[in-house]
C-alpha cells in the first residue's frame, strides 16, 4: 500500500473514531436527560395523585359544610316563623 492511500486510511479511521466517540457522548447525554425526565415524569405523577385526592377530600369537606349551613339557614326560618 502506498504511503499516501495508508496515510488516508489512517486519517480516515481516526477522523471516523472520534466521530463516533462524539456520538457516543452525545448518545450518553440524552440517555442522562432521558432518565431525569422520567424521574420528574414519576414525580410529577405522583404530586398530581395526592393534589387530586387532596381536591377530592376538600369537595366532600365544601359540600359537608355547605350542608350544615343550609341546615342552619332551616333552622333559623323555621324559628322566625315560630316565633
């Protein structure tokens, strides 16, 4: 093989060997941000879990309360009346 077509070579395999170390690093970079978005991902899931129950608990507890005023609100006509 001549010179020249060996010095080719050469600089072909290391121009294509550090092509592919760069795309392993940049391959590596989106599998860490891929991991942390599916960490956020789960963590969000599970805050909007416990913000949905939390709303579920405070609707019973608005419509448990809003039960007692009607009640109440009864309660005072039916003693104006009497009185």
């Amino acid at each position: 093989m001549p010179v020249y077509i060996a010095c080719m070579a050469k600089d072909t395999n290391t121009s294509f060997e550090h092509e592919l170390k760069r795309l392993e690093k940049r391959v590596d970079a989106l599998v860490r941000v891929c991991d942390r978005l599916q960490d956020e991902n789960r963590s969000l899931k599970q805050r909007q879990d416990t913000l949905t129950a939390e709303r579920a608990n405070l609707l019973q507890k608005n419509e448990q309360v809003r039960a007692r005023v009607e009640a109440m609100i009864g309660r005072l006509k039916a003693m104006e009346q009497g009185s």
